[in-house]
C-alpha cells in the first residue's frame, strides 16, 4: 500500500506539472495573444497632418535624367494622399499625424545639382514660380520636424540631409541683363541635420566691392564657415523657425539656441528674390542609401 500510495501521489504531481507547462505554453503560443497591440494600434484614434499645401509644389526623385525630375504643383498637390506618382515619396504617417518625405538617390534631380529631394517649394501665388519675396518684404517659416531614418556611409556616419531652405532667384529682368539661361540664383541659407545635429551654412561675398551687376552672378557668393547648434537633437523632434527682415536673417533652434545674420552680405542679399523651401533634400549618392524626414508642423508667413 505505502508503494501505491507514493506512486499514486508522484502520478498526480507529474500531472500537475505537465498540465501546467502545457497550459503557460499555450497562453504563449496562442495565435490571439500577440493581437492585443493589433488591437490597441487599430483603436488608436488616427491622426493627420494639417499641414497647409496650397502654397506649395513638391519635386520628388521621379523622372528622367537630370532637370527632370518631377514636380506637382497646386491644386494637384492637394491630393497627394491618392496620387500615385507622389505616394512612394509623400505620404501621412498616420501614426504620428506628419507628413513624411522619402528620398534615395536616383537619376532624376534637378538641374542644378546631382543629388535627388523630395522637397516642397513655396509658391506665393500657388502655380506660378514667377511671383517670389525680397529680405524687404520678410518672411517667417516655422516648422516641427524629425528625421525619422537615414542611411550611414562606408565610415558610419549618417548621410547628411538639407531640412529647410531659402532660395535666391533672379527676376527676369535680372537673367536677361547677366545672359543667364534661368532664374537660378545661389541659396542663401541652408539648414542641415548631420549626424544628429542641426548646421546652418549660408552665403558672403567673395569680394565686398562687387558692382549691382557682377552681384547677380553666382560666382560672386561663396559659402560662409557654417554654424552649429550645440543641442543634438537626433531622431526627437524639433522645432526651427527662420525669420527675414531686411538686412537680417535669425534661424532658432527649439527657440532656445539662435543664429543671427546681420551683416553687409546679408544687406546686399536685399537685391534677390527668395522662395523657402522644406522638405528632404538628401546629401548622398551611395547605392542604397535613402532617408525619411516628418513634417509635423509647417507654416509660413509674411508680411
């Protein structure tokens, strides 16, 4: 009996434990028990983007060959959500309500430079290129954004992305007096996020005599030493906002940090017409390389 009686205990303990592992493995294992975050992320109320459209085009890395890439302006450019050209470039994150732009070298750029954007530009009068603001006139751009991804180069350094710019361009009375083929003129503030860090560079003059003519030509600006923000703002958000008056430019970072521009070159810069610019205008030819910038606020005003 007494050997009955241990076997009958060690049976019942052996199928305690067994039914107890099987029951933790099939709570585990189960094909519901990973749905609970599906459930979670479906309830979650969506958010989109109130990012106002109508006062700009996008140029995107679609196209062929260089000075071709492809551009959508207003009013198409409202329905961004459904076009299919611009989808793989600009699209809603949901998610997180931004307004997100892909980019990844390709042979569609445009024709000044050899690196592909899919970047947004102002247009005053939405359609037309043609009506554009001097630093007399001043403009103020705000805008939350992050980079969300981007590729390293061969040292393991994050390819470096232009977030935000202001563009010079001629009038056409200006291209027509130098002979110039366009209405292309030097950019004169450029912000960069490089390595988790936002950069400024922006424009001087390679000779402070320069005549109103020899001005007009993009030989006669260079690029200034450029300036870093000390806080690193990485993949977070952030907030910049760029403000023109005449003769002075102020690029803020989270309003805590400030780049100020008041000097001769900027009061000559008085001479251009100017257009903003946001968006990702990626750095990097590298195969396989790309970024994602978001969008979560961008207003632009003037006076």
């Amino acid at each position: 009996m007494r050997i009955y009686r241990r076997t009958l205990v060690n049976l019942i303990l052996i199928l305690s434990i067994t039914f107890s592992a099987t029951a933790q493995k099939k709570k585990s294992d189960h094909p519901d028990s990973n749905l609970i975050g599906e459930k979670v992320k479906k309830n979650k109320k969506l958010k989109l983007p109130t990012i106002d459209l109508s006062h700009w085009k996008v140029t995107i890395p679609e196209g062929k060959g260089k000075g071709g890439a492809i551009s959508v302006e207003p009013p198409e450019i409202l329905n961004y959500g459904t076009n299919e050209t611009l989808k793989p470039y600009m699209y809603n994150d949901s998610t997180k309500g931004a307004l997100t732009f892909y980019a990844y070298p390709t042979t569609a750029t445009t024709a000044n430079t050899k690196y592909s954007r899919s970047e947004l530009r102002e247009q005053m009068v939405p359609g037309n290129d043609n009506v554009n603001w001097t630093f007399s006139q001043g403009g103020t751009l705000k805008a939350k954004l992050s980079v969300d991804e981007v590729s390293r180069d061969s040292n393991g350094k994050y390819h470096k992305i232009i977030i935000l710019q202001i563009h010079g361009r001629l009038t056409n009375e200006q291209k027509d007096l130098i002979g110039q083929k366009d209405n292309n003129a030097p950019p004169v503030l450029k912000i960069y996020w490089q390595n988790g860090k936002i950069r400024v560079k922006t424009k001087k003059l390679k000779f402070s005599g320069v005549d109103s003519v020899g001005i007009l030509h993009e030989e006669a600006w260079t690029d200034d030493e450029g300036f870093n923000f000390e806080e690193e703002v990485g993949f977070d958000r952030f907030q910049i906002e760029i403000k023109v008056t005449d003769g002075k430019m102020v690029v803020s970072l989270n309003n805590s940090e400030f780049a100020v521009y008041d000097d001769a070159n900027m009061k000559r810069w008085g001479i251009f017409e100017n257009y903003f610019k946001a968006g990702n205008y990626f750095q990097s030819r590298d195969e396989g390389s790309f970024a994602k910038v978001s969008f979560y606020e961008l207003e632009v005003k003037h006076k």
